[in-house]
C-alpha cells in the first residue's frame, strides 16, 4: 500500500477520533452552536498555504491561523499567529486548543498562552513531527475549526515484508541492568612477582645457562660463577669445621679422664672451652655462606671452592639478562630479572569524571580485542595521585594469567561493572539506530515502523535504560532495525521539517 494514498483515509478516521475526544472532554453547556463546518486542507499539508511567517496557514471565513513548530528555542513548540481579514490579531484575543493524535499513542490537548504577537503552546512537541492534529479556536463567541496531518521518520511495510527482512519485535519493558564505565588500559607485570638477581658476590661469570624470554623453575641454575671471596669463605669453613672436630675429641676425652679421677678437672673445662669456641667459630663460618645463598656443604667435595652458581629465587620468566661470559660482575649488580607471570596486572587510566564510579573490590572484565581475549578481575588498588601528563589516575585489575595467555604491554579495554539495577524500561543497544544527532527505535503500528527518539539513561553494554520516548508495552524493531532506517532516508522522510 502506499502511504501518501493511504494518508487521507487514515487521517480522516484520526481526526474523527480526535474531534470525538475533544467534544467528550466539554460540558454540554460549552459546546459552541455556531460554528460552521471545519475547513480541512489534504490531510498530508500538499494544500496548506504558506502565511507571513512561514508556517501553514489555515483559514475560516475571515479567521486565519499560521501555525509553525518552532525548533530553535530551548525545546520544540507550537506557535500560533491569528489573523482577521489577513490583519495580525492580538494574541489574547484567541483562545485556541490542538488535540494531538500519533501512533500508538493516546490522543494529547495543548493549551496556548499569550507572547508577543503570537500564542504558544504549554508543552513540548516531541520528535518525529509526525501526527494528525485538530486545531479548535475560538474569537467573538464563535468557534473555528481545522485539521492537519504530516509524516515523519515512518515507513510502511507489511508483516511478509518485515519477516523477510528478517526484522523481529519485542514489546518494551522492565530489565534488570549492571551499569559499566568502560575504560582503556594496557597489560604490566605484577609488581609484587618481579624478582631482580644479584649474586651477592664479586667473581667472574664463567656460563650463563638461561636467557632472556626464558622460562625458569624456582632454584634453577641462571649462570655460574667464580668468586674468590667465595673460595676464602668455603676454606674458612673447612678450617672450622676441621677445629670443631678436633676440639670435639679433646674434649670427650678429657670429660673421660676427668670423669676416671685421672686428670684435673681444670683440664676438661680448658677442652670444654676450646669445644665451644671452634663450634661458635664453625657456626658462623656456615652463616656466612648461607647469607650467600650457598649450602655450607656444596662445594666442598669439588676441587674448585670458587665455583658459584647463581639460582632463580621464583618460578617465572627471565624478563631481563644483564650478563656474559667472562664478565666480572660486583656483589650488588643485578644480573637477571625474573617474573611470575602466574598473575597479571591491567593498567586502566581512569579519568576524573570517573573516579566516583571506581573503588577496590569492583568487578571488572578487561578485553584485548586484538588478540579476542576476555578475563574478568578484580579492581586491587586505585592511585591517589593523577599522573602529570595525562591527568589520570590508575586503577590495578588483577587476572589470572597461568595459561600465560595475556603479555605485558597488550593495550585492552576494560568493562568496571557497578551492582545490579532493576530499570522500569529498557531497550537492548543493538535496537538503536542513530538518525542526525538522535538515537531511536522503530515503533511497529499495524503496518508502519516510525521513529521513536530516546532520552537514555545507564546502560551495562548489552541493555540500555529509556527515560523517554517510548511506552512499556509498546512493540518495536528489535533485530535488523537499520533496514527500516535504510527505507527512511530513501523515502526522504525521515526528518522532513
């Protein structure tokens, strides 16, 4: 069907409609008896004349009313120029009241004040402009009556038409939301599982056994080395250890004379004595060596006391080497660093405008659309100080990470969820359509799809809250909706005023 043809057989049962409501709404006593039968131009305006001001001119006898939408002040409304004999009359004069139809919507009266030398509406008129309207006036105890309709962002398209366009319908209402700010970030190291090597030791490095990117067990050899300082702690030791043995014989000796009634007692507690100093002195020759990280043991039954072997301290990955052989390293230069990648951290900069949104704790999903990876984590730490340069603070999210799928510097996204809303109307996102600055829905009204522009609210990514704009109940395109839109702008409709 189409749907400038169709146009006048419905505006004429709208209009019917209206006039039906509108005369309900009056007492008996205030219905006027003299007015004269309206006078309707075409319900689609082709008729309307063009008055002073540029709007549609409607006239009745000697009565004319220029009506306009106005659109540039702070919301679109009507405006209402009266006219006698095409002489501007004063606005006060008039009173005029327009019964608004559209569809799927109940019928709304504006009532019209006095401004300047024109009436203005009591309300807003809501996009689309697309509507039949009935505009009743009354001057000098007599009534005037007009009718209009015009169309906006609607398109006609039956059910096989629709279903073969694969465009399905939902009926608006409630939906339980989790509002998200989503924010970029990019992957770093856990702080807290990045360990730097030193060997604790001066001496000469005489093989690396690991390299950079690979992965180490905890106590795993990373390089050998010898180390002077080393040979003179290990003979130290033996040195000790060999008087401790000594000084042990003595004195189960003489404890054994003494105990016979053979020698002095003087001389045991001098073999006590000595006992006690070699084991002192034995203890700590041990001590030293396992500040060192070296087993007292190790080593000793080798000919090479100098040999040294530097250990991973953690399981992970040597992210940094920072050795050759044949080098001679100090005691306190860092030589390997080695990561747990078990867990990772996402780096997400969060702006000022949204700081009171984030808190420790809070759920998160981080994404890397690069490389389709999605984890969800936990929000640990958040800044206090916003970074100079890009004025932003960060927000830490830590994720598992033992498949080792995620690597430091990865540039991600990330969704940081706040609690469940329960919302009285939502929409999913995938419904909207964005036609000049508006976001909207496709209405379904028996066989048309119009329009509807949104006022929205929070949204959770997949479901957005409606404000305004549309009913609970009303049924809309929910799938395929930039098909109806594609129909629009080529019908040229789909903004016409």
């Amino acid at each position: 069907m189409n749907v400038r043809r169709s146009l006048p057989i419905l505006a004429t049962i709208m209009v019917g409609v209206l006039l039906g409501v509108w005369i309900i709404s009056w007492n008996e006593s205030d219905l006027p008896g003299t007015a004269e039968r309206p006078q309707f131009g075409e319900e689609d305006g082709s008729a309307a004349m063009a008055g002073p001001q540029g709007g549609r001119l409607f006239v009745q006898d000697d009565i004319g009313l220029e009506l306009i939408i106005h659109e540039t002040a702070a919301y679109p409304h009507f405006r209402l120029y009266p006219y006698h004999q095409g002489q501007p009359l004063p606005p006060a004069d008039m009173q005029v009241t327009i019964a608004l139809m559209r569809l799927g919507q109940p019928a709304k009266l504006y009532a019209f004040r006095p401004e300047d030398n024109y009436l203005i509406s009591d309300d807003e008129v809501e996009e689309p402009h697309s509507f039949e309207l009935v505009i009743t006036a009354e001057w000098q105890d007599t009534s005037y009556r007009w009718g209009y309709s015009q169309v906006e962002g609607r398109v006609q398209m039956g059910d096989e038409s629709m279903h073969g366009n694969g465009i399905e319908l939902a009926a608006a209402g409630s939906a339980v939301i989790q509002p998200r700010v989503t924010l970029p970030g990019e992957i770093i190291f856990n702080e807290h599982t990045i360990v730097h090597v030193v060997p604790r030791l001066p001496g000469m490095v005489v093989a690396v056994e690991r390299h950079h990117g690979q992965a180490v067990k905890k106590g795993e050899v990373l390089a050998i080395m010898e180390s002077a300082m080393l040979a003179d702690l290990r003979s130290q030791y033996l040195v000790a250890r060999q008087r401790l043995a000594l000084a042990q014989t003595v004195h189960d000796r003489e404890k054994q004379l003494w105990q016979e009634k053979i020698t002095a007692k003087q001389d045991y507690l001098v073999a006590k004595q000595q006992w006690e100093e070699a084991r002192i002195e034995s203890q700590l020759a041990a001590e030293r060596l396992q500040a060192l990280g070296v087993r007292p043991e190790s080593g000793l039954s080798g000919k090479n006391l100098a040999r040294y072997e530097i250990r991973s301290p953690i399981g992970g990955i040597v992210i940094d080497k920072a050795v050759v052989t044949g080098e001679a390293v100090k005691a306190d230069k860092t030589v390997f660093i080695v990561a747990d990648v078990s867990t990772i951290w996402a780096a997400i900069r969060v702006f000022p405008r949204d700081l009171h949104r984030i808190h420790v704790g809070q759920r998160a999903i981080v994404h890397a659309d690069a490389h389709q990876l999605v984890r969800a984590g936990k929000v640990i730490y958040i800044t206090t100080l916003l970074d100079e340069l890009t004025r932003t603070a960060t927000a830490r999210v830590e994720l598992d990470n033992h498949d080792q799928a995620w690597r430091p510097g990865m540039f991600v996204k990330a969704d940081l969820l706040d609690e469940d809303i329960a919302v009285p109307l939502a929409v999913p996102l995938a419904a909207l359509q964005r036609i000049e600055d508006q976001l909207v829905v496709f209405g379904r009204y028996g066989e048309f799809f119009e329009m509807r522009p949104l006022k929205l609210g929070r949204s959770d990514g997949q479901m957005v809250e409606v404000i305004s704009g549309l009913s609970a109940g009303e049924r809309y395109a929910v799938s395929n909706s930039f098909i109806i839109k594609a129909e629009l702008v080529k019908a040229g409709v789909a903004h016409d005023h």
